[in-house]
C-alpha cells in the first residue's frame, strides 16, 4: 500500500485566509477612491487643496484624486459621463444643467459669495468717465467695446461679464466681445493688448492690478451687485442615485471638506503657509490678500442653503444665460444636507 502525504496550510496562510474574509467585510471600505473634478487650478478653491494637503479627506477614509482638467461647464459635463465621481461647481453651473434636464445634486457648499472681478485696462476702464462712488452698473458701462477674457465660454466668469454688461444696460452679445483664454495666458493677453481686460477670480485680477496692468471695474469681493448674496458659490455635486449606492464616500468626502473649514478659520497661519507652498509661483502678499478674503466667504459648515440657490437663479436669469420658463420652481430635489450636517 503506498501512502500519501498530506499536505495542509501552512499556518501564514491561514492567517492570510482568516484576515482576507475577516477583512472582506470592512477594510475594502480603507481604500475608497474619489475623483473630483475641478474647472480650474485657482485661489478660489482654497477649502478643497486645504482638505487635500492636509490629509484631512485621507483621514476620513477616503483618497481624493484631485483632476483638474475640466474648464468651465466641462466639469459638470465630466460628471454627468460618469468620468468622475463629484465636482466642485458654483450653483449657475450646477442650476443651468439642472434647469436643461441634466440631474445633479449639490451634497456641500463651501463659499457662499462669487470671488468673480472684471478689470481692464486703465485708460480703458476711465472711458465712462465715472465719479467717486459710481455704483458697478455706472462704472460697468466702461466695458461697451471692450475685449474681455473669460476662461471659457459660459462659464462662469463670462456670465459675470454678461450680467455686469446686462445691468449696465449694455448687449452683453453685442456690445462687448468675450474672448475664451486660459487663466494663466489672461495677463500675457492684457500686456500684449490682445484684450482690454479680464474676467476673473483670484488671484489674476490682484496680480493684474499690483503690475499696474488694470483697475476695477467691478468686484465682487468689493460688494458690488450685493443682491448676488449669500450665494453657493463652491458646490460639491454628484449624480442623482450615486451617493445612495456610495453613501460612506459621499459621506467622507464632506467629512474632510468640513475639517478644512474650521481649519481655515481656526489655523489661518497654517493654511496661508499651505496655500504658499501650493501657488510658489505667485507673490506671497497677494496669496495672503486673497485668503483673507476667501475667509470671510467661507462658511464654518458646508451646509447648502436655498438663498444660494435663488440668488444663482437670478443671476442666470440677469445674464440673460437662462430665460424666465427655464426657472426652477422648487429646489428641494437638486440638494441634500444629509452628510454635511
């Protein structure tokens, strides 16, 4: 009789077994990935680089990848196609495509005033002739002529100008040109005079305006159209159904950006040392005069709130970027506070 030996599991494999079906039930949920895309590499989204260069989205649970490759209304789009998981929005991107049947839900909001300036070019800007204390619509008229970079078309900064032209009485399809560059070309493009003046957010108008390139037109961050106030300016949006199917992502994902909020308002030395580092390439006095700024738009809770909505309706409609019949009569269905409470 021939015997046969047996040969059982050593015991390193037991123990890889036992922990591999111990483990299958939690540890998968360690190792969520996010995408998240964003339309641009700006000041603006300060809260998010914060969530991510301070680990605090890596500490909920949750590794963000950060994919910053969608300029304008492309971001909305690349959540819609599925190509990533959430986008950081302002509520007239995430309203338009929700008013056009194009179904997002807005889970976070992480600033609640537009960032957005139009400046220009001196002698420009000084055509109008507007005296001390004109309101932005009297100094917006300036702009009938001009030659105004926006990053993209219909983004947002190019609804800024059609609604600062609008209310200045001006045909924002007529009376001006929009001309699409990218952020970083914008003060190239003013030196050369390839346009009279830009349209946009931090920290590009403070560098033109430092250089002596351009003077103010109109600013937000100044107070100027106050009636846009509060607004959700910094939405995080998912698909409708996503965070049903990846509630603890979703879940995480707010998690951090809350973190990064209280950080910002709690460690301020801290995060101007992190935004610094992050845009080197920009002088350091204006990433400080920007941040101070960002600060007092960015709210201690990401909490969405309904005057956000109404007041991004209102200036879609006041661009004339979203006709009266295109107004969503309720907005109960494109929001939820469930994970940023």
């Amino acid at each position: 009789m021939t015997l046969r030996m047996v040969r059982f599991p050593t015991l390193g494999l037991l123990l890889v077994s036992l922990f591999a079906g111990v483990c299958g039930l939690g540890c998968a949920d360690r190792s969520r990935v996010a995408t998240i895309a964003l339309p641009a590499t700006t000041l603006s989204f300060a809260s998010v680089f914060v969530a991510e260069d301070r680990g605090f989205w890596k500490e909920a649970g949750v590794d963000v990848k950060l994919d910053e490759n969608w300029p304008g209304p492309q971001a909305t789009n690349a959540v819609l196609a599925g190509n990533v998981d959430f986008a950081c929005v302002t509520a007239a991107l995430f309203l338009k495509a929700n008013a056009r049947g194009q179904k997002l839900v807005a889970i976070a909001n992480m600033q609640d005033r537009l960032p957005y300036e139009i400046v220009a070019l001196p002698a420009f800007a000084q055509r109008s002739h507007p005296v001390a204390g004109a309101t932005a619509e009297e100094r917006a008229r300036a702009l009938r002529g001009a030659r105004i970079a926006v990053d993209a078309p219909n983004g947002v900064p190019h609804t800024y100008l059609r609604y600062a032209a609008n209310r200045a009485g001006l045909d924002a399809d007529r009376d001006l040109v929009a001309s699409p560059i990218a952020f970083a070309a914008m003060l190239a493009a003013l030196r050369s005079g390839q346009v009279d003046g830009i349209a946009a957010g931090p920290p590009w108008t403070a560098i033109a305006r430092k250089e002596g390139l351009a003077v103010t037109v109109v600013s937000g961050p100044a107070g100027d159209f106050a009636e846009l106030s509060p607004f959700n300016a910094l939405l995080i949006i998912a698909r409708p159904g996503f965070c049903d199917t990846h509630t603890d992502t979703c879940r995480e994902v707010v998690a951090g950006v809350k973190k990064a909020l209280l950080f910002m308002h709690e460690q301020q030395d801290e995060t101007l040392a992190l935004l610094r580092k992050r845009f080197e390439k920009i002088d350091p006095a204006l990433v400080e005069e920007t941040f101070r700024w960002l600060l007092e738009s960015t709210p201690l809770t990401p909490i969405v709130g309904e005057t956000g909505f109404v007041h991004a309706q209102d200036f879609l409609v006041g661009s004339k970027t979203l006709q009266d019949q295109e107004k969503l009569s309720s907005f109960a269905s494109v929001y939820t506070n469930e994970y940023a409470r």
